[in-house]
C-alpha cells in the first residue's frame, strides 16, 4: 500500500448490525444506534495519524466514499423504520443492502424496534425498555432511600435532644 494512503475500516455492531467507525487508538465505543458498548480488536484499532502526511493523501484508500454514505443514510433509514414499528418494511430494507440472513434481520430490527430514542440538547441517547424500567425503578428506590434516611435522622436528632435535655434536667435539678 503506498504510504499517502490510508484504509477506512468499519466494523458492525454485535448487537443491531450498525456501522461504527472506530476511533483512532481506543479499545472500545458505544454504539450509536442502539447504545452497547463494542470491544474493537487491536487488529481494527486505528493508528494515531503521522503528522506528516501530505494533505493530498486519500483518506478512503479503496472505498468508495459515495458508497459509505449511502450504507449510513440506508441503515439510518432501517433504525427509523424499525423505531416507527415498520418492522417488515425494515427488515426488507436491511436485507436489500447487508448480506445478513432473515433470521439475523428480523433479529436485529426487533432489537431496533425495542430501543427509544431520547433527544436531550445536542446529545441522543439510546434506551432500551428494560433499561428504562431499571432506571425507573432506582429512581423508585432513590426517593424511599431519601424519605427514610430523613425520618432516621429526625429519630436520632429526637434522641439526642431527649438525652441532653434530661441530662441538664438532671444537673440543674440535682442541687
């Protein structure tokens, strides 16, 4: 390979199938679409860049940048299908341009499909409904925590005062 070349790697994500651009030097990343973390190999681990390279050099090396985009926009569309609850028309859609089998496709989409997209500000996040459901229920537990914890320490404070207050009692009265 000659040396201003440089080789884009993507790799799919282990639970939805979605492409993820792994980011030079680190070991592992969230996946965008449905949120799990994925371990990248050291194979697939890019390089820190050389500074001296040529700002002529290809960065796509033998890919096709068009065809790139066009796999994001094309599994984009199958996230929203899948999130809208067109589950056929995504699993249709996801066959049409990956070589997974229908089984794996209609895996994936129902994993899709389960998955909730919350926008906050310029951050998106992926949940799943049982992830949401322990977020809902630690939450739950917080607030019994917090309400018990007060009423706890209301208890020794009363404790405290009635001993101290019986103690002084005691002094001032003993003469």
């Amino acid at each position: 390979m000659p040396e201003n070349t440089m080789n884009l790697k993507l790799i799919k994500c282990p639970s939805c199938g979605g492409p993820i651009d792994p980011p030079g030097g680190e070991s592992a990343i969230r996946c965008p679409y449905c949120g799990s973390s994925v371990v990248i190999p050291e194979s697939l681990r890019k390089p820190a860049a050389p500074s001296n390279q040529s700002p002529s050099s290809n960065l796509f090396g033998d890919v096709d940048a068009n065809s790139l985009l066009g796999y994001s926009a094309q599994w984009s569309q199958v996230v929203q299908l899948a999130q809208q609850g067109r589950k056929e028309e995504a699993v249709q859609k996801y066959m049409s341009f990956s070589p997974v089998n229908e089984t794996d496709a209609q895996r994936t989409v129902e994993g899709l499909a389960l998955s909730q997209v919350y926008d906050v500000s310029a951050y998106t996040a992926s949940i799943a409904p049982m992830v949401a459901s322990y977020t809902d229920t630690a939450k739950k537990i917080t607030a019994w925590s917090f309400g018990f914890s007060c009423l706890i320490t209301g208890f020794i404070m009363l404790m405290v005062l009635l001993i101290v207050g019986g103690t002084l009692w005691a002094v001032f009265n003993s003469f």
